[in-house]
C-alpha cells in the first residue's frame, strides 16, 4: 500500500512540470500566433467597418479611438507571447483565454450600441 501515495505524488510531480514548462514548439506558436492576429484583427475591423458605412454612428466615435487601443495593445501582448520564450504554460494559456474572452466581451459590447438618431 506504500506505493500508492508515492505513485500520486509522482502524477503531481508531472502535472507540475507540465504547467511550469516553457517549452512550446515554435510551429504551435506561430500558428497560435497567427490565429490571434487573425482573430483580434477581425474584431476590430468588423468595428471599423461598420462605424464608417454607418451613417448615424458618429456618436460612438469614443469607442472608435478605444477600438484603436484595444487593437494595439492585444498585438503587443500577443507579439510578447510570441516573442518571449520564458512564459511558463500555465501563464501563457491563460493569458490566451483572458484574450479570447476579452474580445467575445468587446464585440459584444461594441456590437449592442444603438445608432445615433
């Protein structure tokens, strides 16, 4: 009966090192990468586009200037993720998932402004 709590100790262990890993191949991060470029960027467009073929939208030009550094600030973030290879995977899976929720968050909000009158 010695070796069970040894043997889930030893699955611990593993599961510790798997969250504290820094090692990411660098085809998933640039896929990754290139998926969150593509997906930020795409938020903010729809934005933009439809702030600028919407004639009674000038209201919103506020949210228009916070779209702008919303979108520069998540390409920097992002750019770190990319660039830094120390970010252990626990961290850099959240900060992917505060990302991905943050933008469901913002175009919902963005998309929910009635027009001007």
């Amino acid at each position: 009966m010695a070796w069970q709590p040894l043997r889930a100790t030893m699955g611990l262990k593993q599961v510790k090192e798997n969250l504290l890993s820094t090692d990411y191949p660098q085809w998933q991060n640039l896929l990754s990468t290139a998926a969150f470029l593509i997906m930020v960027t795409g938020t903010a467009f729809a934005w933009f586009y439809t702030y600028y073929t919407s004639p009674n939208a000038a209201c919103h030009k506020g949210f228009l200037y916070l779209t702008y550094a919303w979108l520069f600030i998540q390409w920097v973030v992002i750019g770190y993720l990319y660039q830094s290879k120390d970010i252990p995977s626990f961290a850099r899976d959240a900060i992917k998932v505060l990302i991905l929720l943050a933008n469901v968050w913002f175009g919902l909000f963005l998309f929910s402004l009635q027009p001007c009158a």
